[in-house]
C-alpha cells in the first residue's frame, strides 16, 4: 500500500522528481475533469421509452431499465430524466396519486415494485444523476384507460377541467397549485434523486374543436372568483402569475427540503416570437401562460432546458440564434443546457434529421458556453439510430463529464479522499475523506504517455485499473458538483 501524499502540488512534484531521476520524460499536471450536462430524457407517457410495452413482469421491467442507465453510462451521459408523473398518477409508491396505467395497464394497480426507488439506485450505482421528471398540470392523457378511485379526477373533480381530449388541473385553483407542491415534496422528502425536473406543459397547448375554431380554456369559475376577490390583472396575466407563483413556491419548497436538489424547467424553446429578430412560430408566453425568461432572470430555477428542436439552419426558428438569445437573458448566470432531438433522426418525416445536425448542435453549444444539453429522448440511443449513439460516443462523448458545479447551491467543497494503489488487484482501493461519502470520485491515470479520465460512484470502495498507471490523481465530487483538492498516489517502483 502507498500513502498519498498531504498536498496535492508536493505529490505531483515528487512526480516530476521520481520520473526525472529515473530518466523518463516528466509527467505533466493532470488535466482538470471535462464539465457537461449530458442528460437524457426518459419518457414513461404512452410507453415513448419506458417500459417498452404495459403488462410487462416486474423483472422485465427492470432489465429494460438497467439496460437504458447501462447505455447511459456507457455513452458518458451524466445525467437521466426520468418521468415519474404523466398525468396526475406516480411511477412510484405515492400515498398521494394512483399507480401509472402505463406500468401494468390499469390506473392503481400495483406493479410490485418502486420504479423510482430502483431507478435512483441503479443510477447512481453507475455514476449517473438522476432527475424526477414531473407534469404539474395534466390530469389525464388521451388513449388511456379509465381513472382509479384514487385519481385527482374523481376525488376532486372540482379542480379538473376537460380541455380537448385531455383532462387538465386548473392552474386558478389554489388547491391545484397546493395539490403540486405536496407531491413534488413527498418525491423530495423520499427519494435521493437529484433533481425535480419540470417540462413544457402548464396550462395547454391551444386545441381547436371539429370546425377548427380555438377551443377556450375553462376556468371561467376560478376566474371569477379572482375578480369578486379584488384582483385586478387581466386574465391573461392572472394565468402567467398562476405559473408563476408555482414556479417560485418550488423554487423555495424544493431547495428548503434538500438545498442540494436542481429545480429544472424545459419550456417551449420559443419564449416570443421575435425574440430574437426573425424568429416566427408559436408563443408560449401567450399561448401557454409560461414565462421561461422570467423564471430565468429571477433565479428561480437551478437549470432552463428551452427545447431547441430546430436545425441550425431553420430560417425561423435558427437553434444557433435561439440559444444566444437565451444566453444573454441569463442574468442570473444559471445552468442553460437547451434541450436537443435526436428523435428526429431517420424518423420518416418531413422534419427528419441526419446525426450530423445533432453533433452540430452540441459543438455549438460548446462554443456558445451554455454549458450541456438533453436528448429527447433516449429510444433513438437505445436503437442507434442511424449510428448516432455510435457517432457520439466515439467523438464528442468519448471522454467522460462531470455535471457541471452549482455554487449559488453550495460552494464547499469536498474533503479530499483517502486512496492507495494494491499492486496484487492492480486496483485503487479509495475511502471517503468525512463521514458522508461524496456523490462520485473523478481519477485521473497516467498511462500510455497520457491522462486517461476516469468518473466512478462515491459508494465505490475498489476501483480496478487493469494495466498499472504510472501515476494516479483522485478527487471527491459532491452533489452540488464541487471539487475537492486532487490528491496523488505514487506507485512503488517496479521491480
């Protein structure tokens, strides 16, 4: 066994000493860990991605699982996001909402299992964060089979709206808003997940009846309670401030249960059209009462996900203006990790996209400095279609990444581990630096005259290497993304 050594500089110049004194080329610094989100998203609503089929064993159900985190990892993502609310139901063990239909078929029935529970655990098991993906609004999907007793829409049928072919929470309502607060709460409160991530669904997307005239949203009662009680904003501004306190109580719900939890939102990547100049198609401001810029400027969210799923040269809606927009509204300097479709590869439709557009676009975004993206979603890697998740591993997500630090979080870092090298294993034997164990453990190898970068989870307590390195840098990672002090292993001499 080798002790590491106290200070980081007097390893790594022991290091240079060692390799000079034996003749050998000198051993550069090691290199500090690439910084990315690489998240993808998980949708469970109408079986996109997970499980692949409703009715399925428990046991099939989690190997389809294990094998997304395990493609995950093996493509370097960092990060899942996995839907756990489509609809006022839970893919996980809720005293608050029914079981999701699209477990086993039927809305309530247990499927024997917690599916979050497992997904948090296996994930992290792989060096993976893992976000729960929550629709705050919709209360009932199309094409779904009937609700359970327990359902919002039969035990406050009040609070519900049929709008189009869905059912909707009314957002006017303060029990709705209070109704989605508790829920993301419980997540928080019970699960060790990462993040609480919201997507672009708030009040609807506009739906025209069979003549094709606008369908109204319902909510004349909860709107007229508003103005007998005073208010005074228009109604289209009374729904956006509706959000918009749903946003902020999470923003403050969520970072008081556990400060190290990111609140995300994807919205709409479209804030106004014309915004930026030139940009034309759909308002979400108007349309769907979301305010994205407002939550970004006011730091309310940890990291906005606008959905750029247009190519860079769309004459309207160009994803290279779209994300400088949204960068320059960040005057909170949060997170900005746009959201990216390689769903559309080789999909047959009119709006395909070849694999090169998506390499773009994340080149793009490296050289803009937003920081990460998410892939929507997570079918098209699992199939490699037409070799993107081949493309993408051996290019731009050869390296592994750590997410990307959030200081306004938590701005401490780490104690430093304890490690040493077992010549028999050939293994790094590595024990936390404190009583909690940090979330992941960054290790750099020098090997083959250069650093190779490795990321593994916190729980690990052995980590074989193989073919022996020359020399061994490690460092501890919590969940906020800070960095402890790296600290070196020096080899004992061959003999």
């Amino acid at each position: 066994m080798t002790r590491i050594l106290a200070s980081p500089a007097a390893a790594l110049f022991a290091l240079f000493s060692l390799a000079c004194a034996s003749g050998a080329p000198a051993i550069p610094a090691p290199p500090p860990m690439d910084r990315e989100f690489r998240g993808v998203w998980v949708a469970t609503v109408k079986n996109i991605d997970w499980p692949s089929q409703r009715g399925l064993s428990a046991d099939v159900q989690k190997s389809e699982l294990v094998a997304i985190l395990d493609r995950a990892r093996e493509m370097n993502f960092n990060a899942v996001i996995f839907q756990v609310r489509p609809a006022a139901d839970a893919l996980y063990r809720s005293r608050i909402e029914p079981w999701s239909e699209y477990l086993t078929g039927t809305m309530g029935r247990d499927p024997g299992w917690d599916p979050l529970a497992f997904a948090v655990e296996e994930a992290h098991a792989r060096g993976l964060e893992l976000h729960a993906w929550v629709n705050p609004y919709r209360a009932r999907h199309r094409e779904t089979s009937p609700p359970s007793a327990n359902h919002i829409s039969v035990t406050h049928p009040h609070l519900v709206r049929t709008y189009g072919s869905y059912l909707w929470l009314d957002p006017g309502e303060d029990e709705v808003r209070a109704h989605t607060r508790s829920v993301i709460l419980d997540i928080v409160r019970r699960y060790q997940v990462d993040g609480i991530h919201l997507d672009d669904y708030f009040y609807p997307y506009p739906e025209n009846d069979a003549s094709g005239t606008p369908i109204p949203f319902p909510d004349d009662a909860s709107w007229q309670r508003y103005r007998d009680s005073g208010g005074s904003l228009s109604r289209d501004d009374w729904r956006r401030e509706n959000v918009n306190r749903l946003v902020q109580e999470l923003s403050v719900d969520v970072h008081r249960a556990n400060s190290s939890i990111k609140l995300g939102i994807s919205p709409f990547g479209i804030w106004r059209p014309g915004h930026p100049a030139g940009v034309t198609g759909f308002d979400a401001r108007e349309g769907l009462y979301a305010d994205s810029r407002y939550w970004l400027q006011q730091g309310w969210v940890d990291y906005l996900s606008p959905q750029l799923y247009w190519p860079i040269a769309s004459p309207g809606q160009s994803f290279s203006a779209l994300l400088g927009w949204w960068l320059d509204q960040n005057s909170q300097d949060r997170h900005l990790w746009p959201g990216i479709i390689p769903s559309r590869i080789a999909n047959g439709q009119p709006n395909a996209l070849y694999p090169e557009e998506i390499l773009h676009q994340i080149d793009m975004v490296r050289t803009m400095g937003a920081g990460g993206t998410i892939h929507f979603s997570m079918k098209p890697l699992l199939e490699n279609r037409a070799g993107i998740a081949t493309r993408l591993s051996s290019t731009l997500y050869e390296e592994p990444a750590l997410v990307p630090a959030s200081p306004w979080l938590d701005s401490t870092p780490p104690a430093a581990p304890f490690a040493s090298w077992n010549e028999l294993n050939r293994s790094i034997s590595i024990s936390p630096g404190e009583a909690d164990e940090p979330s992941l453990y960054a290790i750099r190898l020098w090997m083959g005259g250069r650093w190779v970068r490795e990321i593994v989870p916190g729980s690990r307590r052995e980590v074989p290497v193989g073919n022996r390195p020359e020399a061994i840098v490690i460092s501890a990672v919590d969940r906020a993304g800070n960095e402890s002090e790296p600290q070196a292993v020096l080899l004992p001499a061959q003999r």
